[in-house]
C-alpha cells in the first residue's frame, strides 16, 4: 500500500467484506455517503473489464463539522475515500490516511483542527483493525 493510505485484506465475498466494513465503520461513528462501483462504470462506459472495486464515501459527521466550522474549503478534503478491491478469494481494503490528506491544510495554529487527521486516522485504524 502506497504511503497516503492503510489496508488490509479480508477473506470472503465483496458483499460480505463491504458488510463487514460498514458494521465496523459505524461502531466507530462513521457512515456510508456515497459508493461507486468503478468494475459497473468502467464496463458501461469504456467497455472495460476490471476485478469487482468498489468506491465509499465514509463521513463521521462529529469530524466533517470540525473540520467544515475551521475552514469551509474543507470540504474538498471530505469525505474519506475507502476502496474495496476483490483480489483472489479476499477483499482487499484500503482507506485514506487523514493525516497525509490534511497534510495540505494550514491549521493556523487551531489546535482542534490539528487534531482532527489523527483522531480520524485513530478510529479508521481501530475499524480496519476489527475487519
């Protein structure tokens, strides 16, 4: 895994692991905005085929506040960009590092807002982990 994200691998169906997944992102507070199914997309639109990957938009709404009451502009940054990837009999899963993509942002010395990326990346972690 490139350095801007955390991944892991989990045996079992694509329906399965993304199951998995939401369970696992909402004990930690985070929701489902938005999925894309890039192997549906690709096919419709290019005519090419690629292993089932799938795009989801997690938000944890208590963040995306935080971050949205310190700097409109934010928004650009959210929500955190999680991939589900079918390699062989598992899915692999990668999410986003907050830290990495906030690492563009000048917190101006807003001591909540330097806060935020390592609490997200804390509770992404610790949903990962559970996978």
């Amino acid at each position: 895994m490139a350095k801007y994200g955390m991944s892991t691998s989990v045996e079992g169906s694509m329906d399965e692991v993304k199951e998995k997944l939401r369970n696992s992102l909402r004990n930690q507070g985070f929701g489902i905005l938005t999925e894309i199914d890039m192997q549906k997309t690709l096919k419709e639109k290019l005519d090419v085929e690629i292993e089932p990957y799938l795009i989801l938009g997690a938000c944890k709404p208590q963040f995306a506040n935080r971050a949205l009451s310190a700097d409109r502009s934010l928004g650009l940054l959210l929500p955190c960009t999680v991939v589900l990837r079918k390699t062989g009999s598992a899915v692999e899963v990668n999410i986003q590092d907050p830290e990495v993509m906030f690492s563009v942002v000048d917190a101006g010395g807003n001591s909540d807002l330097e806060k935020l990326p390592m609490e997200a990346k804390q509770q992404l972690q610790a949903a990962l982990s559970t996978l």
